[in-house]
C-alpha cells in the first residue's frame, strides 16, 4: 500500500513541477510520508490508536513535510 501511494504523489509532484524525473532529496521526502502515514493508517484501521477520522486527517496535512508543499498546496 505505502509503494502505491509513494507512486501516485510522485506522479503529482512530477506533474505540478512539471518534470520527467524528481530530483532525489524530494523522492526521500515522498517516501518518508507515505512509509509512515502508511503505517499509521494501519495502526488506526486495527484500534491501536483511538483518535478520530477527523484527527488522524489533521495529521496527515501537518505531517507533510514543508518541501512538498509547493506542489500539494
């Protein structure tokens, strides 16, 4: 799952930046969130975290580190 979302926000930031390739810093960046909102989700889906929807939304968008955020935003 964490593979897949790292390719669909490559293939976003690819397109806002409008380049064929990332440079490597952003791609680490990319897959630094994905891996650990991945694992996250995981925790939540299974009950190991109590908070709600709502919460776990918010810290998606806080947890998004500040260089990809001229391509989200």
């Amino acid at each position: 799952m964490a593979e897949i979302n790292c390719n669909a926000l490559k293939e976003r930031v690819m397109k806002a930046a409008k380049v064929d390739k990332l440079d490597e810093e952003t791609e680490i960046y990319i897959r630094f969130y994905c891996w650990g909102t991945t694992a996250l989700n995981c925790e939540w889906i299974l009950g190991e975290d109590s908070i709600s929807p709502r919460e776990l939304a918010r810290m998606h968008e806080t947890a998004l580190p500040k260089p990809l955020h001229k391509y989200l935003y």
